[in-house]
C-alpha cells in the first residue's frame, strides 16, 4: 500500500502487508499480519499493539525506494514463527537504510528450534545508506537463531541499547550479540534471562 495520513486499526493480513513510497505518517495498530510486514523507503511509520508472524522476514525496513526509511517506532510488537526453508535468510527484522527508528517494548521470537535459514532475531545490515538513531529499549530478543541481534559493518551511528533481555533460548553460534566493527553510542542493561549477566557479544558503553 501507499499514501499520507493513513491509520490502519483492528485489521487482520493473511498475505503479509507491504507499506512503500509513495507515504508517509502511515499507523498501523491492534491489527494481525500473517506472512510479514515489510516497509520500504516511508517517512513517519507507527507499529504498535501488533502481532506479526510466518514471513521469512517477520519485519523488513528497507530504503530501497531511492531513499531511507525515516521516524519510525515500533512499539509492543509481537513478532514470532518465521517461515522456515532451505538456503532462505530470515530475520525477526531486517534493517537496511533508517534513520531514527525506535523499537521498544517489543518481542522478537524466533523459536526454539534451530534451522539453517534462522539469520537474527534483528539484524541491521550495512545498506541503502546505513542505520543511524536507533534506539532498542524494552524488549525480549529470544529463539535459535545463529544470534540474537547482529550488526554488520558501516554507519550505525547513534545506536541505543537499553533494557533488552535475551533469551532464555541459546543463540546457535554461541553469543547473543555480534557488532562487526561497530560500538554502540550506548550500551546498558542487556541482559540475559537464563542468568541475569551481560548478554556474551554485546558491549557496555555509558556516555
């Protein structure tokens, strides 16, 4: 779908729900979508009260319009069951090109069960200009994905770690975090609910 000022409520998708340029200030809220959402290249997006689920991406943000997604918050999200197959890459949220985005309040599943395809509960990814100002607070990362959260190379300036819990699901290849040359601006209170310690991969960083 596309266009301004658009506020989606107490809708249910069976087919997964893309919501690309041309738009902006779109609101989706208290609705169900099965097979995915996917938003590309949008200025002023809301996502809250939602239950997402069965897509190979559960969300997918993408500036591959021409240009970055933008003002985005995700708040008390559900997103779970990814859809499993063979040589597919599937992410709880796949981020490639925001700027100041927040995800709060919010649980990414990826399941108990580990499979080849499993990539990150969230993943951002060095594309379409980069993540900047993203803030992650609040919420529970879990399931047998190779990692929980993973960040690759590139500009992740601005990023916010505050008050995620991890788990209690072991991530496939070891640790919870993997930031591939990246430091966070800020880094507190990601923890690991198996034991209560620092989440393994994940830094501490208090401007």
């Amino acid at each position: 779908m596309s266009g301004d000022d658009v506020t989606i409520r107490d809708t249910r998708f069976l087919n997964g729900l893309i919501v690309e340029a041309p738009a902006e200030r779109v609101t989706i809220e208290f609705s169900e979508i099965q097979s995915g959402l996917s938003i590309a290249s949008v200025r002023g997006v809301v996502v809250r009260n939602t239950d997402i689920w069965g897509g190979r991406d559960l969300v997918h943000v993408t500036g591959d319009r021409g240009f970055r997604v933008s003002d985005v918050l995700f708040d008390t999200v559900w997103a779970h069951n990814p859809a499993l197959c063979g040589g597919c890459h599937t992410d709880g949220m796949q981020v490639r090109g925001v700027n100041n985005m927040t995800v709060r309040n919010s649980t990414f599943d990826m399941g108990p069960d580990w499979h080849e395809s499993l990539n990150a509960a969230l993943f951002f990814e060095n594309a379409n200009g980069g993540n900047t100002n993203v803030v992650l607070t609040g919420n529970h990362l879990d399931g047998v994905a190779g990692y929980t959260l993973r960040v690759g190379t590139g500009d992740h300036s601005g990023l916010v770690l505050t008050g995620n819990r991890f788990g209690p699901d072991e991530p496939h290849w070891g640790g919870e975090c993997l930031f591939v040359s990246v430091t966070p601006t800020k880094a507190t209170d990601n923890l690991r609910l198996a034991d209560g310690k620092q989440a393994r991969g994940c830094p501490i960083v208090s401007p």
